[in-house]
C-alpha cells in the first residue's frame, strides 16, 4: 500500500491539474519510500529537491489556470499556496542547516495538506468548472 494514496474524490478537471496532482503524489511516495528504507540524505535530498520544485511550478500553473477559467476565490486560493510555500522553504532552511529529519516532516506534510487542500480548496474549482460548463464531457 502507498503512503498517500489517490482517491477518485481528488479528481479536479481530468486534465493538467490532476497530472500534476498525480505527479506530486508521486513524488511524495517516492520520498517517504526512501526515507523508509534509510537512504542516504543525497538520495533523499534529490527527491525532496524535485518535489519542492515541482509543488512551485504546479502551484503557479494552476493558479494561472484558476485565473483563465475565472474562479472566483483565486485571491483567497493564492493566499493559501503562498502560507503553504513559506512552510516548505522553513524546512528546506533547516535541511540546509543540517536536519535530518527534514524529509520525513516534508513528506508527512505535503501528504496531508495536498490530501486537504485537493479536497477543500481545489475541489472549489471542480465546482467552478462544472457550474460554468467548462469541464470535459463525462468528468
């Protein structure tokens, strides 16, 4: 069983949001299963790098998204993003100052605020879509 596992209740719009949704998940498996199995902090380190870096672009990919379609709550939605990135460069501050236990905390952290913020936040934008008929045929 993964760490952080895919509910069909985080689908958004059965397009890039999810891929990127998919993808971060992914990403967070891939560093808890290191972490797991005690791999070295290089090891770790490159995922933790990736998935920091991804989590920013995809953050700044969907709030364009969020503008194109007109979501209503983009402010709002782009006030949590910028909490949530000043969160995660805390820890990338404290795994350059030598914590170990840095990529445990980023992988717990990530699982439960993607797993909320896809439930809550982004499923706003689900709404926002499907009320402005502007989600594919069948999601």
């Amino acid at each position: 069983m993964a760490y952080f596992e895919w509910g069909d209740d985080m689908v958004i719009d059965n397009g890039p949001i999810d891929q990127d949704h998919h993808k971060l998940v992914d990403l967070v498996n891939e560093l808890h299963t290191a972490t797991t199995r005690g791999e070295g902090q290089a090891v770790v380190g490159k995922i933790m790098s990736e998935l920091i870096f991804y989590t920013r672009d995809h953050l700044v990919r969907e709030e364009r998204e969020m503008e194109r379609v007109g979501f209503p709550d983009l402010v709002e939605h782009k006030r949590s993003h910028a909490l949530f990135m000043e969160g995660l460069n805390q820890l990338v501050d404290k795994q350059a100052k030598g914590s170990i236990t840095i990529a445990s905390q980023l992988s717990t952290l990530l699982r439960d605020w993607l797993s909320i913020h896809i439930r809550r936040s982004d499923h706003a934008l689900r709404v926002h879509l499907k009320k402005s008929h502007q989600l594919p045929r069948g999601s």
